[in-house]
C-alpha cells in the first residue's frame, strides 16, 4: 500500500440489520469496485486454516467513481457564531488569552493560535507560529495582508499571557506578553510591543473564530496537507472591542465548563463554540497547584484545553456509497473489498444481532472493538517517534508502511503526539489499517487482534455451524449491557480484550451471576480503565496513570477522564482486578518465542474439569505449537492470584510452569513489583506465567480462562487439529450443555 492505494472505512462500525451504512473510499483511478464478504480465517500460513472468507450475494458487486481523500488532522475549537458578531465601527478590538506551546519551533508547518481570516476576501485577522517559532499577526487590509513579525520568541512548556490589541483608525498593533516563571527559580517576564499598519485594516468576517487552527472548513481534502494546528495549551480566551470610547466584552472562553462535551461556551453568555478532532480537556491550567486532581472537585486549575496537530475524531470523508443491510442478515465479521485495478483493500464492519430475533444462539463471540479502536494505526515500529519499541528482526507489512506514508490516519492511544505527549482519545472514524484481515503485525511477524480474532469466527463455524453462533462487539456491550448478554448462555472473548468499561465489568458480572457461563480464551484483559461515550460512539477515552504496561504516562493531575471524571489507569488499582470476573489477571510481556503448558494433578483428578481433557494424554504438553510465538502462551500473559481476588474454588487446569515457562525475553509487569525490584524475569519470577483456571459460581455459571493472547494461534494450528483446539472444544460443548446436563441449577 501507499499514499496512492486504495483504502477507506465503514461509518458506522457496528450496524443493525435493516439499517444503512456509509463507505467513505479514497481511490486515485477512475473508478473502482466493492463486494461485500462474510470474514473468516484471513491470515496464509502453511499451518493456518485456509482464508475462509464467503461472498455475500445480497451485495452485488459495483462499480464507483473514484476520488483521493486525504483527512484534515489537528484539533481546534471553532465559534460559528462568531460570523453574527456586529464588530463594525469598532475603534479597538483585543484578543487576550494564556497559552503554553510544546513545540513552538520543530512541528515543520505553522501553528495559528486564532483565526478569523478570509484571505480571499481580505477580511479578518489571525495570530500564529511561524515554523521557527516566530510571533505573527496577519490582518486583513483594503488590498493586501499585512503581517507584523514581533520580537517575542515563546519557549517550550511556558505559560504565555498574550494580549493583541488592534487599533482601527490609527492604525497600529499593540501586543503585551507576561511569560510565566517555570520554576522557583525563574522569574516572570513582561514586554509590550507596537507596531504601525500601513492600512486601516478590516477586522469583520464571514469566517468562523477559530482558536488552535485557522478558519477554513473542515472538509476532505484531495491531497495530502500539513496540518496548521498549535500544540499546546490555550485558556482564558477573552475578545473585547472599545467602542464609542466604551470597552465591552464580546467573547469569553471558560474551558472549565463542558468539560465532558464537545461543546464551548461563552461565559458572557452569547457565542456558542464547539471543538473539533478531540482536542484533550481535563488537563491542568496554568492555576493547578496539585491540592486536587480532580477536574470536576477543582474546575479553577482545567481552564485549559490541550490541542495536538495530529488530532484526528473524525475523518469527515465523503460518501462513496451506502450499503443497504439486509434485514435478515446474520450477525458476524464482514468486509467490503475495495479493487481499483492495481491496488486492494479490506474495509470490515460488524453487523449486530437482530434484537428482536426469537431464537438466539447459545452461544456470542464478543469482538474487542475498543482494543481494535486503542491500537488503531498504532506507529510503535517507527523509530523516529518520540515513543517507540526497539525489536531485532522486525519487518513491516504494507499496512504499516501506509501508515507512515499517511500521517492523515491519526495515531493510537499507543503512540505519542509529536509534541511528545500522550494520547487519551482514539476514534473508529478513520481507516484503521491494522484492522484487516490480512494485517501481519511487525513485533511478532504475524497476525495480531482483529487478524488473529478471525479464527475464533472460524473455529465456532467448525464446531457450531454458521448459525450456531452472534457476534457482539465491545461497542455493543458498552451500549446494551445485561440486556445484550443475558440472551446467551456462553460468552466467549476474542485475544485480547483489554478495554473495558465500568458497565462493561458491571454487565459481565451480571451475566455470571445470572448463571452465565464464560470462556476469557485470550490475555492482558479487562485491563485499562476505558470511557466510550454512546452519544459519541466512535471515540473512546484512556488516560494512563501511574502503573501498568504502558508506553508513557500521562503528568499528574491529568488522570481523571474527561467523559465521565473517573480515575483512569488500571482497573487493579480501581479495586476491579480482572481476577475477580475470570479467575486471572495480567502480570508480564514477552517478545520471545512463547510456551506450553502443563496439566495439573487437581484437573486431572476434578469430576468436572477432567471431562475437559477427553482425548488428551496425561502427560501431553498443551500447545507447545503455535502460529505466533511457537506456542501457546505469549505475548501478553495472565495467571491466578487469589490475593487479587481469584476466586477460591478456582483450579489451576494447566500452568506454564509445568511445561518449562517463559525465557527472560518476558518482563514482569511493574505493577506487579515492590522493593527489592529482583526476580522480574522469565526464569527468575515464580509471578511470570500463564495459567488455565476454571471455577463454578453459586447460579449454575462457569468461567474458563487461558491467560494467553497467543492461545489463538495455537488453537489455529494445523487448521485446529491439536490440543489447543480439542481442549476448547471441549470447553465449549460442556458449557453449551443444558443445567441438567451439568448438575447445576437453572
């Protein structure tokens, strides 16, 4: 893939049937055409299962124009309103506010810090950062722009008051600055400046205020552009005009308020703004003093909002064409594939189950769309970010390739801003590249989440029939909670299903003590605190605290989500371990090849838990085989822990540990340690396994977890014919079995 290839995605991700769905397609031929699959087995290997994708012959296959898009990417906040604004015959006009820059000299593109300019009309004015960081005014003039370059140079990580005045008929332009001492050791500092303008200038406009950006709208783009956006943090925003020798107040930003929307509101009480791209609110101002942490206990030090110019909510392309969905068609993984001539892609969404369907399977396989969404065009593998993961031997594939070549995709909650900073929202609105069913990721040299979870759709198939089964997404759950889950009488998690919610807990822990029965058959989940707002679907919020296997973490003081005020991090440090749901819970990360696991003396002599291993040997090392990592258990991985709230009648059905466990190429996980920080390794830390458990609960329910994203591949093996595979299968019959079947009640 490259910038020229085709590519695009599905708004909305998650669709019912009966409802439509946009395809938003960038193409550079002419034309270009779709047809829909059902998704399988995506991943060549000769020891995978064939690619199993199914046409579905309700979408005809068609033939569309076609047209580059590129996405505009940077955040700002835009007041619309701000075009009624009778500023006419105004004899002054000032633009006030704090700011603190993060990269006022190395983003390579200007950064405009407000706008109203219509530079085609010659209307307006805008203040910004030329790329070596200078100071600008433009104001718009009878016949030309005209630009003051002040002296003032604005450093990095300091808070700046700038006040801009503008005077009409002398005319002239007055900026006063204060920068704000960083440290106990660095004093304030005050300058004024004035400059003469050779025209009156021409201040109205029929443009948006934009603070952050400039004013032009927010559309698709037909190449690829710099983004123009400020990085940093702007407060305070105060506009007054003098008129009649009279000052009055015509705008007056207070980011505190709305806080949880995307909604910008005057205190003077008349102009309405809105932000756009997601800026980060919920961060310190230049008043916080670390007494509170809390935005919504002390909104005084969240004045601010954070604006990055690699930003991105939403995409914003255009229509392509619609897909009409039938009504009957069944729940699953679905792609529409895009062929220009010369290049191809995989756009997946996800059809839902029908609501009011009376006959439900018994059995929902729970796609992790919010981890889909975390790591969406997640840029580890590039080492000139500023947040990066060194590995030998890594190879990247097309998608990734893409990725670098189209900064216009946006990042993931993996990657840093190129200020540096951490990321706290991510969006499905975009093309998500690796989110394919071909994706091979460049850590492990195979497939990875969405890929890789593609097996499980396949082995239910196997095992059930094609009807034997839903699919639900995270999305889903967030959204419809106990009433989705209790239609089924077994869960099953995909690989990785690291981001829940506080209702998703809540709707999990209803379904088990419903008498729900649960198969976690992946690793280093139910893991990070995650907000998803339902009025705002696509995005979700993390904010990543003081622990966990994180690639940054965010400053103090900016770790309660600004959707909802919750206290982000790990759900651990919540008091919601993982271990008290699904029996384990996340402790270490590997890159090396993986292992088997061995069968404990107490599974094989349990009532319940020996019918499991039918057709396995006593001595049989499960899943020392695998399609990533060479085995079972790797890459992320889980074990008991009845001091974090594993429940006490689980049993231990296989540990890693028994089958020869992990090489030191896996770290312990830090929240995992204390003084002395020894043993943190594979060989040396009796903590860095992974372990089978299953336990009963008081209704008639059940859990069963592998501790393991890789028990997938291992599973896949051979196209399921291994012990991986026997063993879940196994699982999964005795689980599906009717109360009686299993001695438990109703």
């Amino acid at each position: 893939m490259d910038c020229s290839d085709i590519l695009g995605y599905v708004d909305p991700l998650n669709v019912l049937p009966g409802e439509k769905a946009a395809v938003k397609v960038s193409c550079n031929r002419d034309t270009f055409t779709s047809k829909v699959f059902r998704l399988g087995s995506g991943y060549s290997h000769p020891d995978a299962p064939p690619v199993s994708h199914k046409r579905v012959d309700a979408f005809p296959q068609q033939t569309h124009q076609g047209t580059p898009q590129f996405s505009r990417i940077g955040s700002s906040v835009r007041i619309d309103s701000w075009t009624n604004t009778n500023i006419d015959d105004v004899e002054t006009i000032s633009f006030s506010f704090w700011c603190q820059p993060t990269l006022p000299a190395e983003s390579g593109h200007e950064q405009y810090l407000f706008s109203s300019l219509d530079a085609e009309n010659l209307d307006g004015f805008q203040c910004l950062l030329a790329e070596d960081g200078s100071l600008l005014l433009r104001v718009a003039g009878p016949t030309e722009l005209q630009e003051i370059r002040f002296s003032v140079k604005l450093e990095r990580h300091r808070w700046y008051k700038l006040i801009f005045a503008i005077e009409i008929e002398t005319p002239l332009v007055r900026l006063q600055s204060r920068a704000q001492g960083r440290d106990i050791g660095e004093l304030d500092q005050t300058s004024e400046e004035e400059y003469r303008l050779d025209h009156e200038p021409r201040i109205s406009s029929k443009l948006p205020l934009t603070i952050a950006s400039d004013s032009r709208p927010y559309a698709p783009l037909k190449k690829s552009e710099k983004s123009v956006s400020f990085n940093g943090k702007i407060e305070r925003v105060l506009v007054e005009m003098q008129r009649d020798c009279t000052l009055s107040t015509i705008l007056a930003l207070d980011f505190s308020h709305g806080i949880s929307t995307d909604e910008i509101r005057d205190v003077h009480g008349v102009l309405r703004g809105r932000t756009i791209n997601g800026p980060s609110r919920a961060v310190t101002g230049r008043c916080w003093n670390a007494s509170k942490s809390d935005w919504i206990k002390s909104p005084e030090g969240y004045k601010a909002i954070y604006f990055h110019d690699d930003d991105l909510d939403d995409a914003g392309w255009e229509t392509s064409f619609e897909l009409a969905i039938p009504s009957d068609l069944r729940s699953g993984c679905y792609a529409v594939f895009l062929d220009d001539g010369e290049t191809t892609d995989w756009i997946p969404f996800f059809v839902k189950p029908d609501p009011t369907a009376v006959k439900v399977p018994p059995v929902a396989l729970i796609i992790p769309t919010f981890t889909y969404a975390a790591y969406a065009n997640e840029h580890l593998f590039d080492e000139s970010r500023a947040v990066h993961f060194m590995a030998e031997g890594t190879k990247i594939d097309k998608y990734s390739k893409t990725m670098m070549k189209r900064p216009d995709l946006g990042i993931s909650l993996y990657d840093s801003h190129n200020d540096g900073s951490g990321t706290c929202f991510s969006s499905v609105k975009r093309p998500i590249l690796n989110m394919r069913p071909d994706y091979c990721m460049w850590l492990f040299d195979g497939p990875r989440e969405f890929p890789a979870d593609l097996w499980f759709v396949d082995f239910l198939a196997r095992e059930l029939g094609p009807e034997g089964f839903d699919v639900i997404t995270d999305h889903q759950i967030s959204e419809s909670g106990p009433r989705l889950l209790n239609r089924y009488q077994v869960l099953m998690s995909c690989s990785h299903p690291e981001y829940p919610t506080f209702s998703m807990l809540d709707a999990y822990s209803a379904f088990l003590s419903n008498g729900g029965r649960f198969m976690y058959l992946g690793g280093n989940g139910y893991y990070w605190v995650t907000t998803h707002d339902t009025n705002r679907p696509h995005r979700i919020e993390v904010r990543r605290a003081e622990a966990g296997c994180r690639t940054f973490g965010l400053p103090p003081g900016n770790w309660h989500h600004s959707l909802t005020g919750e206290l982000g991090g790990l759900w651990r440090s919540r008091g919601r371990p993982p271990n008290k749901l699904f029996g384990i819970g996340s402790c270490a990360m590997g890159v090396g090849k993986g292992s088997g696991y061995g069968i404990t003396k107490e599974a094989r002599e349990h009532p319940r838990v020996s019918k499991f291993l039918t057709g396995l040997r006593a001595d049989e090392i499960i899943g020392d085989f695998g399609l990533v990592q060479g085995a079972a258990s790797g890459d992320e991985i889980d074990r008991l822990d009845f001091d974090l709230g594993t429940p006490r009648n689980a049993v231990m059905v296989g540990t890693t540990k028994l089958a020869g466990g992990h090489s030191d190429e896996y770290m312990l996980f830090n929240e995992e340690t204390l003084y002395p920080m020894v043993n943190t390794t594979g060989t040396t830390s009796d903590k860095i396994r992974s372990d089978i458990v299953f336990f009963d609960t008081p209704s008639g329910g059940a859990v069963f977890s592998v501790g393991s994203i890789n028990w997938v591949g291992a599973m896949a093996w051979k196209a399921y014919d291994n012990n991986v595979a026997k063993l879940t299968a196994n699982v999964l019959h005795d689980f599906i079995k009717t109360p009686a079947d299993t001695g438990k009640p109703p």
